[in-house]
C-alpha cells in the first residue's frame, strides 16, 4: 500500500512537472522505466519538450566528441 501511494504521489508531482522522471522514480523507490509505465497508465503525458530534447541532443554531441 505504501509503494502505491508512493508511485501516485511521485507520479502527480511528475505530471505536474515539478520532478524529472528519473528523480520521481528515485524518490518512488522504482525504476525509471517502471515510473513510465505507470504515468502511462494513469495517462500522464510526457513532460519533455524541444529545451529537453537539445539539452539531451547536445549531451550526446559531447559524449561523442570525447568532452
């Protein structure tokens, strides 16, 4: 019951876009895959826009040019 309210609590405030999905699955005690499933499942949207996707996109960059 508590790993319940743990995963709806975690998975509000991801929805809310106060937690990043990897620290709303952290704090739940689960894997980031499993907090993915689970928003899915309680039809939370992603919360990941175009900033998200250059910040990962220039991360990647780097990591490939050896930085």
């Amino acid at each position: 019951m508590k790993k319940q309210w743990k995963l709806e609590h975690y998975v509000r405030l991801y929805g809310d876009g106060k937690l990043s999905l990897a620290r709303a699955a952290r704090d739940a005690g689960g894997s980031v895959w499993a907090m993915m499933d689970y928003a899915r499942s309680r039809k939370i949207p992603a919360q990941y826009d175009l900033e998200d996707f250059q910040r990962d996109l220039e991360t990647v960059r780097e990591r490939l040019a050896g930085g």
